[in-house]
C-alpha cells in the first residue's frame, strides 16, 4: 500500500518539474535599456475561445466517465485515475483556471453589474457540474476537481472528529459562499480566487504566506480527510444542496445490504449514515423531543433576525474591505497621505481626475449596498443555524447502510469494502 502511494507521489514530483519549465509567453518581452526586468506573471494568460471550449468539453467528458465509473462499473480504481488526470489537466496544465468554484463570484458580478460580463465557458463550468450533481451526485468532487484530488492522494491515516466539531465546522462554507458573494456582489473582491489554498502549487508562484497555507492544508489531510472540501469549499455548499436531490447516486452495495458493516470505516469523509437503532425511537419519539422539535422550529425566526442584525451592525467593518470605501476613509481620517509619494493607492486616486467628493458618493454607495447585502448574508447563516439545530431533533429511519448524499464525494472507495455481488460471497 505505501509502496503504491510512493509510487504516486514521485510521478507526481516529477511531473512538477517537467510543468515548470513547460510556460512560455505567446509574445516575446519588450527589449529595455533602462535596466529593467519585467514581473512574473500571477495569473494565467486568456486561452483563445477555441482552447475555452475545448476546457469545457473536456470538463464534460470527465464528468460523464466519472458518473460512469462510479454509477455502473463501480470501479474505485477507475476513479483515481480519472482524479489524477483532472490533477494534472485542470490543475498544473490550467493552473486552476476556470475554476466552478470561482466561478460562483463571476456569475454574482454579473448578476449585480451589468457592466461585467463572462464568457460562456466560464457559466458551462459553473453549471456543468451542478447539473451532473442534481442527476448523479457530486461526481465533480469524485474525479473532475483538481483541488479534492490534490487532497486525496495524500490521505495517509484519516481519523473520526467527534459528531459535534463535523456539525460545528459544517456551518464554515455556508459563511465563506455567504462572504464569496457579498464581496463579488459588491465589486470588491473575489476572495475564493484570492485565498485558494493550492493555486500556488498549480501556478509555481504565490506568496510565502500562500504557500504555507497551501501546505498546512495538506499536511492536515494527511489525517483530516480533504480538509478544504469538508470545512471551506463553497461551491461545495451548492453541489451538496444539488446532490441531495440526485435522480442517482453512488451505492455502497449493488444489491440488497447484509449488515456486514465491513464499509462502516471505509469513507475517510465520514459520509456513510449507518442504520438506525431501533432502541432509539422511542427516546426520540417522545413527547419532550417532540416539543423540543417544535421549539426549535419556532426558533428558526429568531435565529434568522438575530443573524441579520448581527449582519447590519457588521456592515461597515465588512465595507473597508472595498477599495473605494477603505481609500476614502484613509483619505478623510489622515489629508497628510495626499502627499505622501510611496502611497500609491492615494498617488494613483490623485492623478485620475476624479474629485473627492465623487470619492466619498461612491464609497457612500457602496457602504449602503453592503448595508442591504451584510443583513441578507446574516439572515441567511441565521437560517442554516436554525435548520442545522432542528435537524438533530428529526428522527429519520435508516435500515441499511447508506451513502449521505449531501456530503459523499462519491469517490467509490465503500464499493470496495462490500462483498455483496463478488466472487464467493453474496452471490
């Protein structure tokens, strides 16, 4: 087994090396006799519209052979490789771009400001996989996302968190998405791209601070199964409310369960809801836990106003992060920063020809839009809160061991703990 994860990680070394010297400029650099050296850049250079599309029609093969893999050959194997591949294509060779993940924060631009636009490419990766997750599943996570496989790979001894910190950290991605699109909403920023974890390894650039947070998170995998998938991703959020819903969706057996529990630790996520105790129901049934439920359900409104004003009253901390906003107070708090030569920001604010009171009108604005969008993003986490507390309440039965289908990843691995349907045993 270690030998095989060996094996996987000097392929994956190796081919670093050779990707790192793979970029090269479509243009050759402006020749300067004044000494200077022109940056790095940060970014990947615009693919042309063809290469856009061929991304996207590669996107929808890998999603169509992963919900094959998982769906009919029940091949664990087969979706590794698949994963591997989508590492190396849509991670090292794409660097990370288009991301669906990101692409949360291109469409709410869009949606808000009718002044930006995006390609098509750009929505047929944002919707591509939400689509396969609806019919499928979230065979995205499985096979088609570059970060998850990064992360997969890498799983050496995954442990069980109690059930609590699994709840307590679940609320996570619902305020990053939350965040995600309140910043883009406002034009300020678009912190999914920003703050990504692993795009320096994909791009072989980032800051220090970039770099070891990319690292932490993979050392913390090592043990903590796809940490960024399980405690921040949020179109993870979005892919778990389609996948709930899925028309079909990776089973653990192909055939009737034998309550073998062989698959019972197999799912380093911790997404295999086991059977219900039959001792149970009647604590839950009764008629104390039945008022709890129902105080907990009236409660649902209180959390909902209690998220929105806690969501007002943070709205202005929230607006300095907008550039406008944060530069016109700057500018009115300390009038010496005019002259200051090293503030750029100010310099370049200076040399624009926009006045400052046209300044302060659109920091004005932009602080009120927040207003509105910071008691929305409150409310919204307030009714999560809500939900998330009244569903420990609810009794649902299970009678056999079954796959979650908001957080699976159908990654396939609990197909291969069950012996139902193999040579031997079960038929």
């Amino acid at each position: 087994m270690m030998r095989r994860w060996t094996n996987i990680l000097l392929l994956i070394f190796f081919l670093l090396l050779s990707f790192s010297g793979y970029s090269q400029q479509r243009f050759p650099k402006p020749e300067f006799e004044s000494g200077y050296e022109q940056p790095s850049p940060t970014t990947p250079e615009p693919r042309a519209a063809a290469m856009e599309y061929a991304d996207a029609f590669v996107l929808l093969l890998v999603l169509s052979l992963a919900a094959w893999l998982v769906l009919k050959r029940r091949s664990r194997k087969g979706i590794l490789w698949l994963s591997v591949f989508s590492l190396f294509y849509f991670g090292f060779y794409r660097e990370g771009c288009i991301c669906p993940i990101g692409a949360i924060q291109n469409v709410t631009l869009a949606f808000f400001d009718k002044n930006y636009s995006f390609s098509l490419t750009v929505l047929l990766f944002f919707l591509l996989p939400l689509i396969f997750a609806l019919f499928f599943g979230r065979v995205f996570c499985a096979g088609a996302c570059p970060l998850g496989a990064l992360q997969d790979l890498l799983i050496v001894k995954p442990v069980s968190a109690p059930r609590w910190i699994n709840k307590t950290l679940g609320v996570i991605p619902y305020i990053y998405l939350s965040l995600a699109i309140l910043f883009a909403a406002t034009g300020t920023d678009f912190i999914i791209c920003r703050y990504d974890p692993f795009v320096s390894f994909f791009r072989m650039n980032g800051t220090f601070l970039m770099i070891m947070l990319g690292i932490i998170f993979l050392m913390a995998g090592m043990f903590f199964a796809r940490p960024y998938c399980r405690i921040f991703c949020p179109y993870g959020v979005l892919l778990g409310w389609m996948s709930r819903f899925s028309w079909k969706h990776l089973s653990i057996t192909p055939a009737e369960c034998i309550q073998c529990k062989l698959c019972a630790h197999s799912c380093p996520f911790e997404a295999i809801d086991i059977p219900t105790d039959e001792k149970e129901r009647p604590a839950l049934s009764t008629p104390a836990n039945k008022r709890r439920l129902i105080i907990s359900a009236l409660l649902v409104p209180v959390w909902i106003f209690t998220g929105g004003f806690i969501g007002t009253k943070a709205h202005i901390y929230l607006s300095k992060a907008n550039p406008k906003v944060y530069l016109a107070e700057l500018m009115i708090s300390k009038p010496e920063v005019k002259s200051d030569p090293d503030n750029l920001d100010v310099q370049a604010f200076l040399q624009s020809g926009q006045s400052m009171d046209e300044l302060v009108a659109d920091a004005k604005m932009i602080r009120s839009t927040f207003f509105t969008g910071s008691r929305i993003m409150g409310g919204f986490i307030g009714l999560v809160l809500g939900v998330m507390l009244m569903n420990q309440m609810i009794f649902r039965k299970k009678p056999d061991y079954e796959a979650n289908k908001t957080n699976c990843f159908s990654c396939g691995r609990c197909m291969d703990y069950c012996p139902v349907g193999k040579e031997g045993v079960g038929g």
